[in-house]
C-alpha cells in the first residue's frame, strides 16, 4: 500500500520496477500488485506534489508499504495543457473591477 505522512492512501501513485520498463498504478485504496522476478529488484514510486522514492525489493519480500513525502516545490512543476474547442459562452474566467475616484 503506498500512503502520505498522514496515512492517506494515494491513488494513482506510479510504480515501476527500475531498469525493466514495468510498471503498474495503485488503486483507489493505495494498493497495487506487481509482478517480480527473483532476487533483487527496485521499485520507483511516483507521484505529482511527492519526492519519488526508490524501494529495495528482496527475494521472497511479498508486501511492499511505502509512504511517500510530499515536495510542494514539485507542484510548481506541472504544467495543465488542454486540447480542444470550446465556445467562449462556455468558458469561465476571473475578472477585476476598478473603482475610480
């Protein structure tokens, strides 16, 4: 299960097994089940407002709970690009009123 300091359970969170391009995401709940080869192996764990966090995985380890440290310099980072098209009637925005005197 991958949660937060406080023991909220992240949703979402990519894991990944490093050097084999395998990869999965946890579920609602935080859980999430990949497949290891023997020995050996690291797992990366991912997530947007997190420090990723790399975890020594050992032969005949079968749960792996990881708590992840939020980075909220990490969240100046992302960029929301959208695609698409939309009438301006549509949209929203802010607007800023300016009183004279």
């Amino acid at each position: 299960m991958v949660s937060d300091a406080d023991g909220t359970h992240l949703a979402g969170v990519s894991v990944v097994m490093k050097g084999l391009s395998r990869g999965t995401n946890t579920d609602s709940d935080g859980n999430y089940k990949i497949d290891a080869p023997e020995g050996k192996v690291t797992l990366t764990f991912s997530f947007v407002g997190f420090s990723s966090r790399d975890v020594d995985v050992v032969a005949g380890q079968s749960t792996v709970n990881v708590t992840m440290t939020q980075d909220d310099k990490l969240l100046n980072e992302v960029v929301v690009v959208g695609y698409g098209t939309a009438s301006k009637k549509d949209l929203t925005g802010g607007s800023v009123h300016r009183e004279s005197g």
